[in-house]
C-alpha cells in the first residue's frame, strides 16, 4: 500500500541493515581518525550561498546545475550544502583556528545535497564522511590522509580499492598550462559538447571531467603533468614515494569537478565497479583558505561517499545476545528487572510478551537472529534457576540468578 506521500525523487529513508553499514563504516571511520589524531568538527547543513559558489567555482556542474539554492525570508541566498570543506575553512577561520590550532586535523560526517540526476550510487541527499588537513604545505599531509583513506576502508573490511591520483600543479604551472589548453580545445571546437565551448575560455580544466566528452579526446589533449614547476614536481614525486605501500596509480587526465584543488588531486574505486564510480575523492587546495579572507593556509582533505562505500561492505546484521521468553502475564514485571540487569552488563536484550504463547515468542526470537533464549515462568522464579537454550546449537542448560557471564561473547 502507498500512502499519501512518498520521498522526493534522489531522497531515500535508509532503514534496516543497511543503517547499521552506515553506522559501523561511521564506527570504524572514528577509529581511525583517533588514531590519527585528527579532531571532531560538527557544521550546518545550510550556509550563505556565496560560500560555495566562491570556492567550488561559478563554472562547476555543481554550481551551475546542482545546488539547492533559495532566497531566505529575510533575503539572505542560502543553499543547503553540496559538500563539507567549504565550511571547515569557514570555520578554521571565523575561529581564529589559524592562531589556536594552525596545523589541525578535522573531521566531519553528516548528508550534503546535491540535485543530480538520480542513478546508481548517485543521490540527492547523500552521506559523507570528510576529512581536512590545515597548516602543512609538505606532501606528507597528502600521505596522511591518503592513509587514513586506506585504513578506514581495510578497517570496513574493503580490500580490493585503488586510488587515481595526479597533480594539477600551483598557479604558477596553470599560467602556462592553460593557453596550450585552450588552443586544443578551439581546434577540437566541433567535437565537444555545447558546456565545454561555453566553459573553454573560463574554465577550461572542467573538460577533463565533462561526463560527455569520450576518453579517446581527453588522452589526445595536452596533460598539465607536462609543464609543471620544479617545486610541484618534487612535491608530487615525494608524494607518490611515501604512498608506494597502497595500491596507487598516476593518472594524467584526472581533474576533480571542484575548482578549488591545487596540486594533488585522487579518487578511490572499487576493482569491482571500476575508476568512474569514485567511492571517496579529494586534494589540496592551498589557495582556498587566503580566498576566503584567512592567512596563506595550505590544506588537503578527503570525503568518503557513504551510500557508495556500503554498497561494497558485508551486511552487518545485529544479533540479541539474549531474548526473554515470558511464560505466564505475571511474570513481565520479573522480565523487565532481569532485562535491566543484562542491559546494564552490556547484552543486548530483547524480550516481546505481548507476542502471545511460548512458540510465538520463540519465532520472534529466531526472526532477531538471538544468541540465546532465556525462559522466565512459575518455575524458574520459584528456583531461582532460569533454562537456557543456545539458540545456534539448540544445547539447553540452566543458569542461576547473576550468572550472565555464560552470555558473553
Ligand atoms: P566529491 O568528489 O564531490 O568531493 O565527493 C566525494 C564523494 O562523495 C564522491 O567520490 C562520491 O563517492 C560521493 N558523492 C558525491 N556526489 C554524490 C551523490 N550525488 N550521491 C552519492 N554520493 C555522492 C567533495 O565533496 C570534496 N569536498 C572532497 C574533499 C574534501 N576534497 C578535499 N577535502
């Protein structure tokens, strides 16, 4: 049956199992970051519209085409957010974050909003976990991150991903990359699309990400790899030196669909689904903090696409240690004390009276996967001894009040 409403096309209720992939990848995620030091930044969902339009780029798809954008009843533009970073630097800097804490690691989790096309792994509203790395220019923040990347998928049990990295080079290397750039793409002007002639003067990077413009031209066109500067190079060749334990490849034509990425930019994908569906991606953007009214501040940080990286973990199902079979009304009362005192030693417990008999009790405890099943009636209390049965084996034992050690893992 269909009720009244329904979700909007791209947004999705995510219930059952798949919560809990979210959760444990949220889990494991947090681990890492620990691990690494790296601090817990919580930000809004909406911002001033100009905050990402100044730093994605005017002539983004996701500027362009993407954001959720409105006027506010005071008048104010706003628009909900299509990704984090922006709002980390706002708030490195209206923080003053670049006198307390100048080299600092932070993270944040939380959905972003994006009106793409609805397809595979593609959403409207869709979670990230983010990370950005401030105050260090050196290529070992890059490694840093790039092996939190790694640890937090191993950690969810996703061994077979790569990452896709390049260098997109200072300013300085731009200057003399794009007019060779823009000359290939006007004698190319027949063969790309109608975004990339109006973007070719403006923009003329977002080529190498247009989803409409075939591989065969993109590898034809000139590679800023080629005429980076000394510094960039060396930058980016300690870089790929520090990161040759993972499962790395340099890739000429990658560009990012963000304009604010400087040097180093990567995308990490499944062997199983291939390079064009980026499970998580990022960069540098050494430039963006200055733009936005901060000190010159290097940074490079990543975000991981949730609803994409589950698609590739093991269902997580959660077992009931123990569930509570209730034989006789009077009882629920002793049930509930006895759930409490599990509860209260880290057990997951259950118990459904109101199921009806005995046998229909025992199926919803099947239905929750439960490890065991704890009778509570007449005869147990009067002995003080519950029966047991270990629902994986069927073996059946007593145990009496307080010993709940039997129901550790
Ligand atoms: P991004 O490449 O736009 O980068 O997004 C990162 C990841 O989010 C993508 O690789 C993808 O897995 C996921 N993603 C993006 N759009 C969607 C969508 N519509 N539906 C589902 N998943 C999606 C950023 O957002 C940068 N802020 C990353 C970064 C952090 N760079 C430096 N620091």
């Amino acid at each position: 049956m269909r009720g009244r409403f329904t979700t909007l096309r791209g947004f999705r209720d995510i219930l059952g199992e798949d919560v809990l992939k979210f959760y444990y990848l949220e889990e494991v995620a947090r681990k890492v970051f620990e691990l690494y030091n790296c601090f817990e930044i919580r930000i809004p969902v909406l911002e001033r519209a100009d905050l990402f339009i100044k730093s994605i780029g005017e002539s983004t798809d996701i500027v362009e085409k993407e954001m959720y954008l409105f006027e506010d009843k005071d008048g104010e533009r706003v628009a909900l957010r299509p990704e984090g970073t922006a709002s980390v630097v706002r708030a490195y800097i209206e923080h003053g974050m670049y006198v307390s804490t100048p080299k600092v690691k932070l993270f944040y989790t939380g959905p972003m909003f994006r009106r793409e096309r609805p397809q595979r792994g593609r959403f409207r509203q869709f979670y990230q976990i983010g990370v950005e790395y401030f105050g260090v220019w050196e290529p070992f923040a890059d490694a840093e991150v790039i092996s939190m990347l790694f640890d937090i998928y191993r950690s969810a049990g996703i061994n077979d991903v790569r990452l896709r990295i390049n260098t997109l080079g200072c300013e300085r290397c731009r200057v003399n990359y794009t007019p060779r750039l823009m000359v290939f793409l006007e004698e190319h002007y027949h063969e790309i699309c109608e975004d990339c002639r109006r973007r070719k003067e403006v923009n003329p990077l977002r080529f190498f990400d247009c989803k409409k413009e075939s591989d065969e031209l993109k590898a034809s066109a000139p590679s800023i790899n080629d005429g980076l500067c000394d510094d960039c190079r060396t930058h980016f060749s300690s870089l790929m030196e520090y990161i040759k334990i993972y499962p790395v490849e340099h890739d000429p034509y990658l560009v990012r669909g963000l304009d604010y990425y400087t040097r180093t930019v990567f995308e990490l994908y499944s062997e199983r689904t291939g390079r064009d569906f980026a499970l998580s991606a990022g960069g540098r953007y050494d430039k963006l903090v200055e733009s936005f009214g901060g000190p010159p501040t290097p940074a490079v940080g990543f975000a991981i696409g949730c609803e994409r990286t589950v698609e590739f973990m093991k269902a997580e199902s959660r077992r009931v240690d123990v569930f509570i079979i209730v034989v006789g009304e009077e009882y629920i009362g002793t049930a509930i004390e006895v759930a409490r005192q599990l509860r209260s030693e880290g057990l997951i417990c259950d118990l459904e009276p109101s199921a009806g008999s005995v046998k229909a009790q025992m199926r919803r405890a099947d239905k929750l996967n439960s490890r065991y099943v704890l009778f509570l009636g007449e005869e147990e209390v009067r002995k003080g001894k519950f029966k047991i049965k270990e629902m994986d084996t069927g073996r059946e034992f007593t145990v009496g009040w307080g010993e709940t050690s039997i129901f550790k893992k």
